[in-house]
C-alpha cells in the first residue's frame, strides 16, 4: 500500500514537479495552502486528473490549521514551502518567520509524533564557510532556525527520521523563475540583453530530475538521517556555457544570445563540507542539457 505524503510548497516550481511525479507514482498526497491557491489552474487540473489520491487543505490564518490536520493520518512531512528574497526590509521580517519557522513548526508540532520521515528543502546560502550556520543573508537565517526546530522534534520522537536538502542552483525545463539560466532563455526569447554581474561567474546547478529522483529514494530507503548537499562535482562557468550555447545556436542557424559582462563583484562557491549521499547520482551533462533548451 503506498505511503500518505503531507506536502508544503506545491504552488512552487520545485514543490509542484514533485508533486506531480508522486501522483504518478501512485502516492497519497494532501498539501497545505494558503486559501488564495484555490484558484491555482495547475493544482485545480491535479486534483480533477488524481480525484482519490490528491486532496488539499487550504487554509487563511495559521491557527486554522492546527485543528484541521490534528487527525490527519500520514507517512511523510515534505517541506518545500520557502519565503526567499537577498535581503529584507524590516516590514518583511514577519513575512520571512512566517513562511519559513512558523508555518512549518505548527504543522510538525501536530505531526512529529506520526510520522516516519520529513524532508525539508534548504540552501547552501545557509553555510557560507561550506559547513557550519553562517547565513548570507535573513532568508537563510531562517531556514536555518527551522533546521534546528527539527532537530528539538527528532530528538522528541527518536524514531523519525529527518532530511535536510541544501542545493546551490537548480534548473529543468519551463523553469519561470528568476534566475540566471531561466532569465537568458526568456531574454532571448524576447530579443533582449540580459546582463551578468562578472565573466567570473560559477554557478553549481543540479537539474530538477535528479532532485526529485534522491527525494524518492530517501522515501524509499533507510538513509541515515542528516543534511545533505546535492551538487554537481564540477561548477558551470557561466562565460563559458554562453560561449558553448552561442557556438551550437550559429551551427543550428540562429540568431546569438544577447550578453553583457558587468565588473561587480561576486561571491566565490564555498566548497560544500557537509555530507553528499552515495544515493546521489547528478546528470553528468547539465551544460548539454540547457544549451538544448536553446537549440529547441
């Protein structure tokens, strides 16, 4: 009988494709919304494809949802709900509590004692020094506070096992978020220059599958419990990837992409000291595999 899976953060890019690849895998999944996601398209079709397996709670004000899953029965907590911005205003600093402590600390509060597994997605911005808490920034902070709440809960039911994700960059296919690789494909979809802040830049992107594939083994498989960094072994250099993108897009004739190199400076990669899982298999060929979304 397949596993219950509780779910934050289905209206996200991350959230949703592994919602969708655990519906098709046959999985029980019920997510928690905010109420103005009842208009969701993507998630209202889910729910009409998957009628007995999908169902969600949706909810306005956090205390709300203390007694609407006080009964519920599930395996596995997944926490891909995230607030994420560079930096903070004070007038946000609630908003980011909110979204990345409160939230998720009521929800395992009414849970801990149930379940067998939680998830929760963070960011190497959480570890400047490629190890221990130093947060680039207030968003990290908090995601960071949230690991050690997780940490009170696993030491108050000893046989709940917990994951901690870190990632760097991520990418897949229909990737609308605002970052670097999704930006240049929509800017050259729209004839414009996008700039970068330095020809030094270095990225470390996983794709999106492989994430999704080593959340399913740790659903599958008695992994030791702990964080873990799910990274490519070798860093894309972004001048490079532009160079490589443009040369194959001249072969396919068509137009170049549009680029201008700034002199900012940027943050170099901190080599990742925590842990990465024997489990994890990357895609060895992430560069070929976003140039084709140019080539396309």
């Amino acid at each position: 009988m397949k596993k219950t899976i509780l779910l934050t953060g289905s209206s996200g890019f991350l959230g949703h494709t592994f919602l969708v690849d655990a519906l098709k895998k046959k999985y029980h999944v019920i997510d928690i919304l905010r109420f103005k996601n009842k208009k969701n398209k993507k998630l209202n079709d889910l729910r009409k494809k998957f009628p007995n397996s999908y169902k969600s709670i949706f909810y306005q004000k956090n205390h709300e949802i203390i007694k609407k899953i006080r009964n519920l029965k599930v395996d596995y907590f997944l926490n891909f709900a995230t607030l994420y911005k560079a930096s903070h205003k004070n007038s946000e600093i609630y908003d980011f509590i909110d979204s990345n402590i409160l939230f998720p600390t009521i929800i395992l509060n009414q849970i801990y004692k149930k379940i067998e597994k939680i998830i929760n997605f963070g960011s190497m911005m959480q570890h400047l020094d490629g190890l221990s808490y130093k947060p680039k920034n207030f968003y990290a902070a908090t995601k960071s506070a949230f690991e050690m709440i997780i940490n009170f809960y696993s030491l108050e039911n000893k046989k709940l096992k917990f994951y901690n994700i870190k990632l760097y960059e991520s990418f897949a296919k229909f990737d609308k978020r605002k970052k670097l690789i999704p930006t240049l494909l929509k800017n050259y979809k729209n004839n414009q220059t996008t700039k970068i802040n330095s020809k030094k830049l270095e990225l470390n992107i996983v794709h999106v599958d492989d994430i999704i594939n080593f959340v399913n083994t740790l659903l599958n498989e008695n992994e030791i419990s702990g964080s873990y960094c799910l990274k490519q072994f070798k860093n894309v250099k972004i001048s490079n990837l532009i160079h490589n993108i443009n040369k194959q897009l001249v072969k396919n004739n068509k137009k170049k992409l549009s680029v201008e190199f700034q002199n900012k400076k940027i943050d170099k990669i901190k080599l990742s000291k925590i842990k990465i899982s024997d489990k994890w298999k990357p895609a060895k060929y992430i560069e070929k595999k976003i140039i084709k979304e140019f080539i396309k």
